[in-house]
C-alpha cells in the first residue's frame, strides 16, 4: 500500500509511535484479506493491527471470516442443487 500517512500511528500493543510494516500473508485471509483490512504489523513488538485505524483488526477479521465462511456454504449448496 503506497499510501502513507504523515500523522503517527500508535501500536495497539506497545504504545509506541511507530512505522508498522505491511501484512503480505495472512492465515484468515491469505494476501486478500489483509490488504482489504489494511493489515499492518508493529516493527517493535509483533502485534498486528489496522493500518487505518490502529487498532486491533481482530472484529473486521471475525467478519471477513465469517463471511468467507458465508461464501463457502453457499457454494456448496448451490453445487448440490446442480447435481
Ligand atoms: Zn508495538
């Protein structure tokens, strides 16, 4: 993500005014998701959070998953109803 923002960002985890680095790889999301939830890592101590917000993305995560989740069940349903 090219866009930088000139304001600080605070980590969530250690309270320090840091340059977090982007996510490439998520688990949850793959390289999806966590360009979608702007998924940023701290350089100090590892806690991964919002590039945009600063906080903990762990809700937009649950939501992103469920919704995969979502997308999968009926993807199914619709592959029975063919056969
Ligand atoms: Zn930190």
């Amino acid at each position: 993500m090219a866009a930088l923002r000139s304001e600080p960002v605070i980590c969530p985890g250690c309270r320090a005014d840091v340059a977090p680095a982007p996510v490439g790889f998520t688990w949850w999301g793959g390289m999806l998701g966590s360009k979608l939830l702007h998924h940023v890592e701290c350089p100090a101590c590892h806690v991964r959070f919002s590039g945009i917000t600063g906080r903990s993305n762990a809700g937009r995560i649950a939501a992103y998953l469920s919704l995969a989740a979502g997308l999968v069940v009926l993807l199914g349903y619709l592959i029975s109803r063919v056969r």
